[in-house]
C-alpha cells in the first residue's frame, strides 16, 4: 500500500492520499517534555515534517504551550493511521516514540 503524503497551504495541512486530513489550530496535550510542563498543550502552528512507518502517519510540529507559552518543534508525533478504509486520526495525548518513521519528508514525497 502506497501513502502519499504532503505538505500543503504553507505546512498548515497534512494532506494524506490528496485529501486534507490534519490541520493546525487543533491543540494537543503532549507527553513529550517539550517545554516544562508535565503535560504540555501545544496550539499546532504549522507542521515541519511528515513521515509514515507502516501505516502509521506521524509528523514534526511546531507550535507552542498555551499554558507557559514556550514555543518549539516537537519530536515525531503520531498523527494518524491509515486503514483500509483511509485516513483515521489519533486522539487523546500525543507522546513520541524515540526514533523517526521509516520515511519522513518535508513538502512533497
Ligand atoms: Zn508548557
């Protein structure tokens, strides 16, 4: 199975198999230590990089904590899988595995 992912609208969207499924202004609690908050709630910006792993689709994000207002990159977050009926998003908090997807790509791949 082929994912095709890109960047699109100045990395505002995830676009998976052409069609827009994630897009920034959504706020995530985050597991990572991204800023120093136990939990950190990232206002997603824009997005830096994509990448799939089997049918896994993960990205780099960067947008800041609401709650103390430091603003950075994330590591490789899940955003979504891909099942056989398409694109199905992760909700819930985002942690990152240590490690980058099979492929990553920034723009178009
Ligand atoms: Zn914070």
């Amino acid at each position: 199975m082929v994912t095709r992912l890109r960047l699109l609208d100045d990395a505002a969207w995830v676009s998976v198999d052409d069609t827009r499924e994630v897009g920034t202004g959504s706020v995530w609690p985050v597991a990572e230590p991204f800023c120093s908050c136990d939990l950190a709630w990232l206002v997603v910006e824009a997005y830096v990089e994509v990448g799939v792993d089997g049918r896994r689709v993960e990205a780099r994000a960067h947008g800041h904590c609401v709650t103390c207002g430091e603003s950075g990159t994330t590591d490789w977050l899940a955003v979504g899988r891909v099942t056989d009926a398409g694109f199905e998003p992760v909700g819930g908090t985002r942690g990152s595995r240590r490690g980058s997807p099979a492929s990553g790509c920034r723009g178009e791949c």
